[in-house]
C-alpha cells in the first residue's frame, strides 16, 4: 500500500465504492491499520464535514462530502501526470506561496500543490494582499522544477493565466479574457490573480511557484473597499455556485497538460493558447511601469511575451512589465 495517509486513502476507498457500505474490517484490512485506527479517522473526516453514516453489521456509507480541498478527494479521478502527483491541504495557512517555499526547499517533489481553504497573509504581487475568506475561493500553489535559465521563468506566468483561463471558459460557458501579464478577467473584472516566485542561482531555477488565486463563489460584499482593480467571481457571473473540487481537478489537469507541452515545444504553445483570450491587440492603453507610464496602441506580443507598443509618434516599443489599463 502506498504512503499515503490514511484518512486519505479511506475517503479514496469511499470514492471508489460510491454509495456502498463498507464494513470497518475490510477497510481495516485494504489499508493495513486497526480498526481503532480506521474508528478514529472516521471521527476526524467527520470533524472536517464529511458526513459518514455507521450501520451495525453493515459499516461506514459516505453520505456527503463538504466541498474542502482534501487531498484524498481531489486525487480521486484526477489523472494528471505531474501536476498534483503530492497534495497538501491546509485549512488554513499564513499563504500557500510561503508554504509551497518551504516544501520546495525541502525537496518537494515536481508538480507539489499546496491547497488551502484561507489564507491569513495571502500575498500579491509587490507586497500587495489578497483577500482569502474560507469556504469559497481557491487558493493554490504549484512547485515546478523547469530546466530553463532565470530570465524565462516569466514564461511560466502566461501558462498559468492561459490554464486558468480555459479552466474558466469550461466550467462557466463564459468566456474570460488575460491582462497581459497575469490577471484573468470576465466582463473586464478581475476573477483570478497569479503570484509566480522564483528561487534561482544566475544560470539555474531551482524551483519556481505558481501560485494561483481564482474567486470562486466570493460574494460581492466579501470583496476589499479599496480594490485597484475592479473584481469579481465566477458565482457572481453566472449565479451559480461552482464546485471548489471539480473547478480545482479540473485546473490541476490543464496545468499539467500545457505544462508538458511547454517541456516537450518550449513557449510557442503556451503563448498561442494565452493569446486566444488576450483581447486587447489593436487598442490603446497605458502601461504603469512603476518608474514611468506610456501609452500607445497593442501592436501584440513578441515570441518572448513582451508587449509591443505603438507610440503617439509612430515609434515601436518592447515592454518587459507593467499594469495595462485599457483607454
Ligand atoms: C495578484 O496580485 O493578483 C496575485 C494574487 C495571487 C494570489 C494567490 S492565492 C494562492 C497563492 N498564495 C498566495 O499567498 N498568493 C497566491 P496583484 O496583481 O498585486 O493584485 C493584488 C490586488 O488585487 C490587491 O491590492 C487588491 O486591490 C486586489 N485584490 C485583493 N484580493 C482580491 C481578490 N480576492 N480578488 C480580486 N482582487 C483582489
């Protein structure tokens, strides 16, 4: 039996048995624990929400399963290759970044996800927040270990946008747009945040992060005054409630899929399945590039993912990073 632990291995069971009683002596036996030890679990999974019903002479049925991130159910039925191979579930946790760090210094495997159901400290991009209320969003983090040099890394931010963002038009029917470089958008409000860090030496990436923040079902009240950016959730958009597992299988599996196909095609790939939701070729905008601001027309993106510019006076300009607003 694998290394597992055992309260995942028991809802794995329960998953593979749905709606069948299974008696504790045969889950007992399947996992090689005493049937004290399976009772005990029992009781914890229940602590977590999971509603699991005990019949004499016939055994534990799981009835009902919260909508939590627990790592026995989202690795039930994900068949992802890399991406999700190890999954950490916090209930809460300062940041799945910080978290993520620490794992990836300790050698955490390639395709680790760290998951959360909050985030006391979650972070954004330069010190900035992010606002994670329990039992509604997604907050994750990706360790990936890309042989590439430092000065690519930023590739790996336009696969996390273009995942998530396909991620996003298949599970609402809507259809999301990217904010070159890494916001993804619906109806021009801001659905998802990516925060990638990077652990590097000058020539070599030790690991790097993906960290992912999609909102969810977060409701409009839930959101901070003082926004810079309007925002939103996939609930609000639709008027539906989105399933965190479902949503979250379904992203580990477009991150695994696109990432493979960046270590076996290199970044044209990624780059045309991120361009097919940017929608801002031809407009003009102004780019916040901290030090200074310009604004010119999107000419489009260079095979790097720079973003080209055409100025008032005609002239062309590469631009590596920067806020785009849209005039
Ligand atoms: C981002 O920063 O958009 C990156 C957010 C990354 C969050 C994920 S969650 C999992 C992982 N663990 C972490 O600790 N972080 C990552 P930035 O572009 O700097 O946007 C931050 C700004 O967005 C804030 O200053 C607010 O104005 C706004 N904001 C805060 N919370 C928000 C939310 N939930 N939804 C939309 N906008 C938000």
């Amino acid at each position: 039996m694998s290394r597992q632990p055992v309260d995942e291995q028991i809802l794995r069971l329960f998953h593979d048995h749905a709606g069948e009683f299974l008696s504790g002596e045969r889950i007992s036996r399947e996992l090689g624990v005493s049937r004290t030890a399976v009772w005990k679990r029992i009781g914890r999974l229940r602590d977590l929400g999971y509603r699991i019903e005990a019949v004499t002479s016939r055994g534990y049925r799981l009835s009902a399963a919260p909508d939590l991130l627990h790592p026995g159910q989202l690795k039930a039925g994900l068949g992802t290759e890399l991406v999700g191979r190890e999954v950490i579930y916090f209930p809460e946790t300062d940041s799945t970044n910080i978290r993520a760090h620490d794992l990836a210094r300790a050698g955490a495997v390639e395709g680790t996800v760290v998951v959360a159901d909050r985030q006391s400290a979650g972070r954004g991009r330069l010190g900035r927040r992010w606002e994670s209320p329990p039992g509604v969003n997604l907050y994750a983090s990706v360790v990936l270990r890309p042989t590439i040099p430092p000065r690519h890394a930023a590739q790996l931010t336009f696969l996390s946008a273009a995942a998530v963002a396909r991620c996003v038009e298949e599970s609402t029917g809507l259809r999301p747009t990217v904010k070159w470089p890494n916001d993804v958008l619906l109806g021009g409000r801001k659905v998802a945040g990516l925060l990638n860090e990077l652990d590097a030496e000058t020539e070599r990436i030790h690991y790097l992060i993906l960290g992912i923040g999609v909102n969810l079902n977060m409701r409009a009240d839930q959101f901070p005054a003082d926004l810079r950016y309007p925002a939103t959730s996939l609930a609000i958009e639709t008027g539906r409630t989105v399933e965190r597992l479902a949503f979250t299988r379904l992203l580990l599996g477009h991150l695994d899929r696109l990432y493979r196909e960046y270590r076996a095609r290199g970044f044209a790939p990624v780059l045309e399945a991120w361009q097919a939701f940017f929608d801002l070729v031809g407009r003009p905008v102004e780019v916040d590039c901290q030090e200074y601001r310009i604004s010119g027309q999107v000419l489009g993106l260079d095979a790097d993912g720079a973003l080209v510019l055409r100025l008032a006076g005609g002239m062309e300009q590469r631009v590596l990073s920067g806020d785009v607003r849209p005039l």
